[in-house]
C-alpha cells in the first residue's frame, strides 16, 4: 500500500511525541483502541483553566503509520485551540488532510476519539460534565 | 561492503528465478516451443523429452519415480487437486477429512468448498510450538476418514510437522496422506517413501523457479492412488490435469529440483547460519523480543518473531528498504492478525507485532547485518513512540487493563 506523502511526514518526523504528568489538574489524557486492535492512541493536553486555550499537546501512539499520523497530526491541530475549538475537529477533516484510504479511516475515528477523551479527562477533573464521548472506537 | 537495496529478505512468498534455471528455460519458449502433447513431428517430441527430463528431475527430489509426477499451475491447483480428487474418488468409502488450523489457504479454504458438499472436515488444533499432536490426530480419526492432509512446513512460522509419524499412522489405518509440501520441498529433504505420503504439492516459485507451474506427486505403488480429475479436457497427465503442458516453466521447475536437490546441504546450513546471526542479532540488541514457534522444528530459513509493542506496519513502514511481512492485521486484506499465530496461541497484541523474516539462496551476511541494525532502530524509535512500551515500563499490565474494544 502506498503511503500520502503526509502519513510519510508525520511517520518520519512525529509531533510532539511524549508525555505530559497525568496528575496535573490541568492535563487531560485520553486512552483510546486496545492492543488486541493493534492501535492504541494516549493523548494528551495541558489546558489553561482560565481560557480554556489548549497549550500543549502530546502523544503516543502504537499502531499503523496512518495512526501514528492521525495522532500526530492531532497534537498539531489542538494546540492553541480552545476546547470547544477542538471538540469541532472531525475524522473526516484528517482523513482529508491525510488522504486517508478507506481502510484507515478508523485511525482518523480513533484520534477524533482520543482528543474527546482527554478533554473529558479534563473536564472531569475540573468538575465539568464530561461530554458523551464516543464509547467505543469502530475498527 | 555497502549493501544494495531494498533488500528482499520474504523468500517464503516467492523466490526470484535462479539464472540457471532461466537459462535451461529459454530455448523453450521460442526453437524448442513445441506442444508436448504432439506426437508425430519432431517439434512435439523434442518438447516431450524435456518434459520427461524435468519429471525425473522432480521425482528425484522427493523419492519418487517419474511416472508419479503430475505438473500443474501451481500449489494451489496441485493442493485443490489432491483433495477434490481424493473426495470425489472415494465418497462412497468415507466423507471424513482430517486437516490442521494452520494450513494455507489453498488447503482450508478447499476443506470449507467440500463442507458445503457432504464432508465433514476436522480441523485440529496445533501446540504453543505450532506442529499438532499425534494423540489428538489419532483420536480424531474416524472409520469413515479417508484422508489426512497436513502442511510439511507453515509457511508463516517455517515450523516443520511430524510428517514421518502422521504418515505412519495414516498407513496404520489405510488413509490416505497427502501434504502440502510447498516450503519444505527443496529446502530441506523430503522423502515421501520414507515419510509414507501419498500426495505431495510442490511449488516452483518458492525453490528459484518461475511462477504459474507446480507439480504433484501421486503414488501409483503400495498403495496405487487414483484421483478425480478436477479439470476436463484432453486427457493430459495420465486424465488427472487435462490442459497443454507448460513446457517452458515445467523445464524450470524441473532445473530448479535439480539444483535445490545438489545443493541442499551446503545451501541449508549456510541458511541457518544467517537465520541465527539475525536470530541473535536482535535479541542481543532488543528486549521484549518472541520467537513465534518452535526452533527445534523449524525451516532453516525461517525466522518469524515478535516484536512487543510495536505495530507490525508501522515496523514495515520504517524498514522500507528491506522486504518482509507481518502477521499485522493492517498487512491483510481482512484486518485481522495472523490466524496462524492465533492458533499457537500468541496473543492478539503479540501477533499484531509479528515480523517473518524469509532467508533464500541470494540473501548475504551483510544484507543480515545490515536488517539487524535497521530492525534495532526501528523498533527503538517506534516503542519511544509507544504508549504501551511506556506502560510496561512503568510497571503496568497491559493484559489487566480495560480496553474500549469494537
């Protein structure tokens, strides 16, 4: 299967790969996928409480090339967001950037997922309700 | 010594065609191009002759004499064959088969097509080493069983199963065995008086010969197996495979039995030596690192592993440069991981990480080393990038988690 020049991109050169402390109030974490599906995506955001503005973004990702672009592509795209801002990002917009084939749309659905995920994360810890994120990733 | 790249190191998929079987190839394509089958001119008898040459030489490999050889498209007619014609031929003996879970498709998905007409197929387990065990073989057998058919060697984890046994135990009870013998025939030797086998499918595309011809054996001796015919039409190879012969790529076939037969036991040790320098190469370099399958019984030219926590694609992706496969589900065409390692019971995790490794006759130490190093980097890079690598080193148990799963 042949790769979009970006999946390349992303693979070759990954965005803010890491991690950011799971116990700060501030960072949310979103795990998503499962082993066994062979993509697990961890997400994370550091998130100003006062503005609500995303500044940092990080994550990890085991799965295929498309996910690891799907993720990193991500972080790129939450920072600097505010929540609702980033709450808007579909799957089809980075299957649109990324030129996603069919067969790896669910990598595209299991980052949208990891972004509500950590955003719930951080939501709950602030006392907000969280979101009815997706429950379950499709593959 | 720089390496020339890509390097291709998945010679359990297909092999490139051996020079000297190109070259023994040649004039039957264009002076020698005569139908087999013509029996009254001199074009016909030259391309008989070469025909009967390569039967020797096929039939020399494994034991045979030449009039048990049939030549096909391929494996997977040769596989399609042994069983359809055997089921057919004696239906009214018995419409019970034995296989095993990890056949090649060519196998199971024949055993599934003669489900749907009155067989009854058993399909046994294999053990954590990936051969089956000769106690459930025994227990499945049935009075109404009238064929066994298990694979010589997996072509995903090269294992290698007791064939001299099952073929013993099949002749115990009057069944007949035929074998899927398409990785093992020319790797390592295989003797089908010795190994009782009835039916034996070979491939020339995996020894260094052209792809689109194969052969298989029938034993005409102790016991005489008849078959039906699974293709009509004018009566070639003795009715079992009506059709005109391949001449160009049965003569290829033929040179590459040859070859693989003079040179098999140089070639396989030189082999093995490699598949242990990769072998050990990366688990001196790589923790968390699983050979799936056996050692003991093992092709010399395989080398299946997996490598934790790092997706098998993404592996492929990064080592761009060298040729392998994976037992990834995103490497298949029905996103699910390797059924074969599912069936030694590697964990679904475990499988998604798999990379075969395929040693043949053109692959050197350096292109070795050079995969090791590759493979070393990768992976690294890769588990930095791996939430479940963190995880594990934080001590954490990724089989206790909770996972949102489909």
């Amino acid at each position: 299967m042949a790769y979009s020049d970006k999946v390349v991109d992303h693979y070759n050169n990954p965005r803010n790969v890491g991690s950011l402390p799971k116990n700060d109030p501030n960072v949310g974490t979103g795990l998503v996928g499962a082993p066994e599906c062979g993509d697990v995506m961890k997400l994370q955001m550091k998130i100003n409480p006062e503005t609500q503005v995303i500044e940092e973004a990080k994550f990890k990702t085991f799965g295929c090339g498309s996910a690891i672009a799907s993720s990193s592509l991500a972080t790129e795209w939450v920072k600097g967001k505010t929540v609702d801002e980033a709450l808007a990002i579909k799957n089809t917009d980075i299957v649109r950037e990324l030129s996603l084939p069919p067969v790896k749309i669910h990598c595209s659905v299991l980052a949208e997922d990891a972004i509500k995920a950590a955003i719930g994360d951080w939501k709950k810890k602030h006392g907000v309700e969280a979101p009815a994120a997706a429950e379950t990733a499709s593959h | 010594m720089a390496v020339k790249l890509p390097i291709y190191m998945d010679n359990h998929a297909t092999t490139p065609v051996d020079p000297r079987v190109l070259e023994a190839m040649m004039p039957y394509f264009t002076g020698k191009f005569g139908n087999a089958a013509s029996r009254n001119h001199y074009f016909g008898w030259t391309a008989e002759e070469a025909v009967e040459n390569a039967r020797q030489q096929v039939a020399s490999l494994i034991n045979a004499t030449a009039k048990e050889i049939i030549f096909t498209s391929g494996a997977t007619e040769s596989d399609n064959l042994m069983i359809k014609g055997i089921a057919e031929m004696f239906r009214e003996k018995g419409n019970h088969i034995i296989t095993q879970s990890i056949e090649h498709k060519a196998v199971l998905d024949t055993c599934k097509n003669l489900e749907k007409h009155g067989f009854e197929v058993t399909y046994l387990p294999v053990q954590r080493d990936g051969r089956i065990s000769l106690d459930d073989l025994k227990a499945a057998i049935k009075p109404k069983t009238i064929l066994i058919t298990i694979m010589y060697a997996n072509n995903e984890i090269g294992v290698i199963n007791p064939i001299a046994e099952i073929g013993k135990m099949a002749k115990e009870h009057g069944i007949f065995f035929a074998v899927d013998g398409v990785q093992a025939v020319g790797k390592i030797p295989v003797d089908v008086q010795k190994d009782n086998i009835d039916l034996l499918a070979v491939s020339a595309h995996k020894i260094y010969g052209p792809k689109g011809v194969g052969a298989l054996y029938v034993r005409r001796r102790n016991p005489r197996v008849q078959l039906s015919a699974i293709i009509d039409g004018g009566g070639h190879e003795r009715g079992m495979r009506s059709g005109t012969l391949n001449v160009p790529g049965i003569v290829g076939l033929g040179k590459a039995c040859e070859i693989a037969q003079k040179e098999m036991p140089e070639e396989s040790v030189r082999l093995r030596g490699l598949r242990d320098r990769l072998k050990a190469g990366l688990e001196s370099k790589l923790d968390e690192v699983y050979v799936n399958g056996s050692m003991e019984h093992r092709l010399p030219n395989n080398l299946n592993m997996s490598f934790a926590y790092v997706e098998g694609e993404s592996l492929l992706m990064g080592i761009n440069d060298v040729a392998v496969s994976s037992g990834s589900a995103c490497t298949s065409a029905t996103l699910e991981p390797s059924y074969v390692l599912k069936a030694l019971g590697v964990g679904e995790d475990l499988a998604h990480t798999s990379i075969r490794f395929g040693l043949g006759r053109f692959n050197t130490q350096e292109e070795v080393d050079y995969v090791i190093d590759k493979m070393v980097q990768v992976v690294t890079k890769l588990r930095e990038l791996s939430p479940l690598y963190e995880m594990a080193k934080e001590g954490i148990d990724i089989s206790k988690m909770k996972w949102q799963t489909a």
